[in-house]
C-alpha cells in the first residue's frame, strides 16, 4: 500500500512543528529553575582585607590623620565684599564703618547716661549712718546746666557725624593749570589736499593748558590754510569751542607754516602788478588788470596735499596776557 506524497508532507511537517514546540518549552522551563536557583543562592563579593594600622592610643591615631585640604572653587567676586550671610555688597565696608561709628555714639549715650543716674542717686540718697558727725553738706548742682551742657554735646557730636560722611573729597583727574602752554604739539589728522582758505584739521598729540582751559590729548583742532613761497601758513582762532588765536610752526625747522616746495612766482608778480597799477594809473594799458587776474586765479587753484601725523608746533600769535580776555 502506498502512502500519497502529500500526506508524507504533512506528517513531517507536523512532526517538525512539535518538535520545536517541545525543545521551547524545555528551555523556558529551565531557564526559569536556573534564575529561581539564582536567586535562592546569590553570590556575595569577596571583600578585600585591607592592612589596617593598629594604634596603642588615641593621640597617635589622630597625629596620623592627614589633612583633608579644601575644595571649594574660588569665588568671582571680592570676599571682602561678601557680608555674613554670602551676599555681594559693594557698600558693605561703607556701611560697616557706619555701623561701627554708630555703636560708638551709642555707647557714649549710655555712659552719660549711667553718669547722670549715679550723680542723681547720690545726692537724693542719703548716708545710712545719720549722725550729724558724719554727715557733709553736698553743694547743690544745677541741673538745668548740665542737662544743657549735654544737648550741645550731642548736637556737636551729631554735626560731628553728619560731617564726617557728608565728606568724600575726590582728586582731580586732570590737574587744569592757569597759565597757557608756550607750545602745543599737534599732528595731521589724516592725509589731506589743502587749497587757500580752506580747512586743515588736525588734533592734539598731547594735553594742553590754554589761558585756564585743560584741553585733554586727541581734542580736534582746526586751521585755516593760507599760502607764502614754499610755506603752508595755519592759523588757529579756537580750540574745543575757546577762542585762541595760534599759528602753526613746523617741528623739522622750527619756521612758521608748513615746508613744500612750490613755484610762487605768480603771487609774487600779482603783488608787484598791485603796486604798479596804484602808483600808476594809465588809461591805455587796460591788459595790464587782466594779467593780474590771471595770476590771482592760478593762485587759487593751487593745491597742496599734507600728509598724515606730519608733526607741528602752536604757538600765541599774541602775548599771553590778552588770553584772558579772548577766552571770556
């Protein structure tokens, strides 16, 4: 008899099936038995046996003791700042000086105030022995005069204590002197292209005393520009809003106004036309006032580039006298 190929599959199938049911419930089990065995008989470390030092007394046990050092972090503000409860107050030194001064007056009042009761007590007291042999006439003190006395102590020590913290006298940053600088250093602030009348800035390369203004380092400083052969004329008629009147004189050569090297011959012919043309007065040479307009013209148009930090020297175009006066 045959067996059809499909049930072969089957039943093995089947078999299979049990089989693997039947090794997982056997695991299962097992592993359940091995943690209840786990836990009936669990495993204690082994303790390592340290060499403990035996002591005969007390005295050398703490002698052995090693410091323990602390480690706080240190703070980020001043301890001297930090009041008793870890608060940061930076009128804590103010205020205890306050308090200690406080304390002081305080006490002083209650002395004075023990002094008045004994000096009471013993005149309104009298001697347990009263015979006349041992009594002593007291003089009689006025006391209307020494409670007076006391109240202008206290009003005195009072206005001792309001003066003494109303006081807090400062130092001047700056030391202001009344007399003027007889030279200001300056520097160009910054390369710059001059024409005639126009404005040159510069600023202080240090500070400086005019008439009893304190002009601190760095103030700007501003200049007119006007033009001589191969010079660069700076006048100065103030300085941070004070009225001066200085001129500017080179460091290198210690000559007024600045050293470039030009060709100025037209101005000195327009001033050599000017006194011509009034000394003589000729109907027939009309050309002759325009030739000096031209020549007043290319002066104008001069140009005159200064570099920057080019070191000058200020100095009074006036005596110093007549500071006073300009600065008012």
């Amino acid at each position: 008899m045959k067996i059809e190929k499909n049930k072969i599959v089957f039943i093995s199938v089947l078999v299979v099936i049990v089989i693997f049911l039947v090794t997982y419930t056997i695991m299962i089990t097992g592993e359940d038995e091995e943690q209840q065995e786990n836990l009936r008989q669990t495993e204690i470390p082994a303790l390592e046996e340290e060499s403990q030092q035996t002591y005969d007394s007390k005295l050398e046990a703490i002698d052995n003791l090693k410091e323990v050092r602390d480690k706080n972090a240190p703070s980020i503000y001043d301890e001297t700042f930090l009041d008793s409860l870890g608060y940061y107050d930076t009128e804590l030194l103010e205020k205890e000086k306050e308090r200690k001064i406080d304390s002081i007056y305080e006490l002083g009042k209650a002395r004075q105030a023990q002094i008045a009761n004994l000096t009471q007590t013993r005149l309104t007291s009298p001697p347990e022995n009263s015979s006349p042999s041992l009594i002593k006439t007291v003089p009689k003190v006025d006391t209307a005069e020494i409670e007076e006395k006391r109240e202008i102590e206290a009003k005195e020590m009072g206005l001792e204590h309001q003066l003494f913290f109303a006081s807090a006298p400062k130092e001047a940053k700056d030391r202001i002197t009344s007399t003027t600088d007889k030279e200001i250093k300056v520097v160009i602030d910054g390369t710059q292209v001059v024409k005639a009348n126009s404005r040159l800035r510069m600023r202080l390369a240090q500070p400086a005393s005019i008439g009893d203004k304190f002009i601190p380092k760095n103030t700007p400083v501003f200049g007119f520009v006007s033009f001589q052969p191969n010079r660069v004329l700076i006048e100065i008629e103030n300085i941070n809003k004070h009225q001066t009147s200085l001129k500017a004189f080179d460091l290198e050569d210690g000559s007024e106004g600045i050293y470039i090297e030009n060709n100025f011959r037209a101005e000195v012919a327009t001033e050599v036309l000017d006194d011509v043309i009034g000394d003589i007065n000729i109907p027939s040479v009309p050309q002759v006032s325009g030739i000096s307009k031209v020549f007043r013209r290319n002066n104008r148009n001069v140009k005159v580039t200064i570099l920057n930090n080019y070191r000058l020297i200020l100095k009074a175009s006036r005596p110093e006298s007549n500071w006073g006066l300009a600065n008012q």
